[in-house]
C-alpha cells in the first residue's frame, strides 16, 4: 500500500509552534449527506477519499472533534517531531485544498454524541443534527486518564492528539526530571524524546517488565536493557500514591513511601474507547463497535474503522482489535468501498513497529500469549535478536521481534497465507533457519 503524501502546511498556519491555533473549515454545511464520517484520522479520511474515488458526485462530510485536517499521528511520538529537527509542516497529510477539491465537508471541532439510527441522525455537541444515509464510525480511541490524587494539576501530559504533542514540546524545554507512567509503545518513544532533551527520567509501572505483556520477559529486559544504559530509572511493580505541589507538578509519593521530585508527568497508560454513546443508540458494542468481515456493524447502513473497531479477522479467524496506521488506513479503505456498494472483506495481517535506544521492536498478527497457543523463541539475548512466535493450531498468528526486524515481512506472509508449519519447531526455534524456505 502506498502511503499517502505528506502535504504542505496551509498558507494561514502560524509558524510558531508554541502559539500554535485551531485550524478550522468555515465550510458550508448541509442538514443531510449521502456519507456521513465520525472521525478525522486516517480511517475516516481515507474511507472519504475512497467513498470519493467512486462516488463522483455523492455529499461526503467528516466530523472531526480535532480543529485541523489530517495529520500525522505516528509523527507526534518521534524525537524528530517533538524535539524540532524536522520542519513542523511534515505532520500535514491533507490541508483544505484536498477537501475542497474532493467536495468533502470537514466539520472541524465538532463532537459527535449522540446517534438515532431509525432516524438516521447524528447529534453533535452544539445541539445541532445532520442526517444521513450511510454512517462510517471511525471515531478513534482516547488517552486512558489518570485519576490519582493531584492528577488534576498542570505539567501532566498525555501523548495522543497533536495538541498534547504541542504542549509536551514546548514543556520539555525547560524540565530537568519527569516521571513517566506506564510501559507501553508510547512510554518507549516518549523516554527517548527526553533522555534525548537532557532530562532525567523515573519510570513508574505496574508491570514486572517494561512492555509486558505486549513482549514475554526476555524481550521486555532486552528493551530495559538498552533504558537502563541510557540513564533511565525503572521502578517496576510499582504505583502513585499522590502527586504533589501547588496547581503545578512538583513530584510524587509512591505507595511504597518513596518520594521522587518532578516538574512533569507523562501518562501512558493505554486508551479508552469512546462507545457508550454509540451503546445506547443500540449499536453492538464490547470493547470496540462489534463489526464482521466488511466491517459493518449491527445496525444496517453503518460501518466502523480504525483503532475502535473490534472485526471478525478472517486471517486469524477470531475478533481482533488493532490500534496502529496501518491497520486503520486499511480498515478505512475497506469501509470507504463498502459503502459505496462494493462487498470487499478486510484481509490484513497487521504489524507496528517502534524503535528508541537503540532497539527495534516489532508487532505482527495476534500477540496475546492465550491457553491455546504455543510459544516459540528464536534468537536470543546474548546475540542481541530476539523472536517469539505464537502458534495456534500448527499454524503461526503473531509475533514479537527484538532487534530481528529483518524477519517481519516473512513471518507476516506465513500469517496471512496459515503456512502449515507441523513438525517445524525445531526450525523454528533456530535463529539461523531461513523462516522464507517455508513459504
């Protein structure tokens, strides 16, 4: 799949990062259209320039509860963005003269919170309704909030919209020691920004491990190996008591006592998915928006994409929530087609990869270690490269890599083509067996 282009920054944007404004569309707006988006990103944009691409003429609007066109949001996590050696304009991928161009209406800044599917209604924030005929849900996920004690206060930040990437950049500038909260991808990226930055760095998890469970242990030391060596405390199964200070951070008491002074707090704690009002309208709903193979939902003439949908996987042959780019500019195409009357299944082996310190870590397929399934190393510390298999049914259905990204497109083709791999273990288990001889 090609990626889409970056574009450049609109001619009104300011160029000073730290007064960065809202960019909005005073485009006109109608009571009804064809196609009626819930999200900005890049579910929800590519499904309209896909709806576009074969509906000609059929209205097509957006709503995004984000001020700005498209943007990059892998970009807000890398050293590169945050830190200013790369040109702020890189995070444009749409600016308004796509959307005028294509006849899509983007309702920038506008939350959409209420759905009367008899009706064929959606209800925003303001107190105004738009109809439609088709509905794709796209609406993303949200930052987990942390609800410690004094969580409230300023210098606490979260890494999830390009305003918080805003407010981190600006803040970092001046901070001599964060406490960074959690272990996951964002936590990894995040760390590097600010040992890069010159600033010192608490990680307080509940984990045993950094990155567990997404990695087993030994590819979770692996990658606190390479933390600790660039100076970065870890205090694993450990957790906030309280945050201390007047209305700003001035640190944290743990639960076990210990008291660590702090001018910033960046939370990585996961996401929350934003479907309660979604479940009242009637729309099934566990996790994410429940949707099959098409990516439709429970309610005729709605579809769902991105990190909120939870699909029926005809790859792994189970339901699967995914929250990376790929996955949701692929779900977006699906459900962009879909609606215009095609019947294409989504078929995608999803990876993501992250990479700080030195270290490489990559995703593919279904990582949960569940009863079922079986694990296989391949590689190891000592060689610094290391893979863990997943297996279910003498078949391969995820993996997590270590410092052996060169392995990530085989293993994702063995996935996504169920390679048999019966009396294979062996092989597999060698770090030196050619994984492409099984194809």
């Amino acid at each position: 799949m090609t990626p889409m282009p970056l574009m450049t920054r609109p001619s009104s944007w300011p160029r000073n990062r730290a007064r960065l404004k809202p960019f909005f569309f005073l485009t006109k707006t109608e009571n009804k259209f064809k196609y009626l988006i819930v999200g900005g990103g890049i579910a929800g944009t590519t499904a309209a320039e896909v709806i576009r691409q074969n509906d000609a003429s059929g209205s097509v609007a957006i709503i995004s509860d984000e001020p700005y066109p498209l943007y990059s949001r892998v970009l807000l996590s890398k050293p590169s963005f945050l830190l200013g050696k790369k040109p702020f304009d890189q995070i444009w991928l749409k600016d308004k003269s796509w959307y005028v161009k294509n006849k899509i209406v983007l309702l920038a800044g506008k939350t959409a919170t209420a759905l009367d599917p008899a009706n064929k209604i959606v209800s925003l924030g303001a107190g105004s309704k738009i109809g439609y005929e088709r509905l794709l849900l796209a609406l993303g996920v949200r930052a987990r909030p942390w609800t410690v004690p004094g969580a409230q206060k300023r210098e606490i930040f979260y890494l999830r919209t390009l305003a918080d990437a805003q407010k981190l950049s600006v803040a970092i500038k001046d901070k001599k020691h964060a406490v960074v909260i959690g272990s996951g991808c964002v936590s990894f990226e995040t760390l590097a920004v600010l040992r890069e930055a010159g600033i010192e760095v608490t990680t307080v998890m509940l984990e045993k491990y950094f990155w567990e469970p997404m990695l087993d242990e030994t590819g979770g030391r692996m990658a606190e190996k390479a933390l600790l060596a660039a100076g970065v405390e870890l205090l694993p199964q450990a957790e906030v008591q309280e945050v201390l200070g007047g209305e700003s951070v001035e640190g944290v008491i743990l639960k076990n006592g210990r008291k660590i002074d702090c001018e910033m707090i960046i939370c990585g704690i996961g996401v929350s998915y934003p479907t309660e009002w979604l479940k009242e309208a009637g729309v099934k709903v566990n996790k994410g928006v429940l949707a099959n193979e098409y990516l439709e939902t429970s309610i005729p003439d709605i579809w769902t994409a991105g990190d909120v949908a939870e699909f029926n996987d005809l790859v792994l042959k189970e339901t699967l929530l995914l929250g990376n780019w790929l996955n949701a500019c692929e779900q977006g195409r699906i459900a962009g087609l879909n609606m215009t009357g095609k019947k294409e299944p989504l078929k995608l082996v999803s990876f993501y990869i992250s990479q700080a310190f030195g270290v490489t870590v990559a995703f593919t397929g279904d990582i949960r270690l569940l009863p079922e399934r079986r694990s296989i190393s391949r590689g190891s510390p000592e060689i610094n490269s290391y893979g863990r298999l997943l297996t279910r049914e003498n078949q391969i259905i995820g993996a997590t890599l270590v410092n052996r990204i060169a392995e990530l497109g085989t293993i994702t083709k063995l996935i996504r083509n169920n390679i048999d791999i019966s009396a294979k273990e062996q092989e597999l288990a060698d770090p030196n067996f050619d994984l492409q001889r099984l194809l």
